[in-house]
C-alpha cells in the first residue's frame, strides 16, 4: 500500500452578503492518494477532537456512515473508530469497484460562530491483477 501527502486549503463561507465576516470555515483537504491491490484490506483514518460534533463518511453520492450509524449495505466496510481523536472506517477485501474519492465531514456546534467544519479526502487507488 502506498501513501501520498496533500495539503490543506481553506474555504470562508459568506451568507449572501459579507464584506467583513464570514459566517463559517471550512477546512478542505486535499485528497491523499492511497493505493491497494485489489483483495487488501485498507483503513481510512480520519483525525479529529473533542468539539466535533457530527461526523460522516461518504464515498461518491453515497453515505456510509453518518457518525456511528451505518448507512451502506457492504457488509465489507466497517466503522473502525469513533472517539476524540479518531473517525476511522475499514474496507476488506478491496474491490477495483471501491476505487474513488472517499470523504470525511467533521463540524463542530451550530452554535459556534463562525462554524467550523473539516474535509478530510482519500482518493483510493485499486491495482488489479496483472493478466499476462
């Protein structure tokens, strides 16, 4: 399994009109490239901390999970950790079928002015078998 780096970049939300303030931050990861052969199993790591309060991970138009509640059928996808430092989700048995873009939303309260939310992006990279 390889690995590749990204950065973070970060979006200021406006409600209609804010010459002065913004409303909400949104922390947007760029996708880390992470590559399996196809059968491998491959843990998704989500860092967080203790004000996130809603959490999910998503993969193309679908939920997977929304915080501990599974929303996907594959029963080959698992919720690994959900706890202060960690949202994290297991794929076994990588299919070339899971490869795509892979999302972790983090927000913090409603509260919170601005609101805080955080996109961490996997893009998963599934090498088949050679046919020779």
């Amino acid at each position: 399994m390889t690995h590749t780096s990204s950065f973070d970049a970060v979006l200021l939300v406006c409600s209609s009109f804010c010459p002065f303030a913004a409303v909400a931050a949104e922390y947007v990861q760029l996708a880390d490239n992470i590559t399996v052969l196809e059968g491998e199993n491959v843990t998704l790591r989500c860092k967080t901390d203790m004000d996130i309060t809603h959490k999910a991970w998503l993969y193309r138009t679908s939920i997977l999970f929304a915080g501990t509640d599974k929303w996907t059928l594959d029963r080959r996808i698992s919720l690994l950790n959900n706890n202060d430092s960690e949202y994290t989700i297991h794929i076994e048995n990588v299919a070339v079928s899971d490869e795509g873009l892979y999302l972790c939303s983090l927000q913090k309260p409603e509260g919170q002015k601005p609101r805080i939310s955080r996109v961490s992006r996997f893009y998963l990279i599934v090498e088949g078998e050679a046919l020779i």
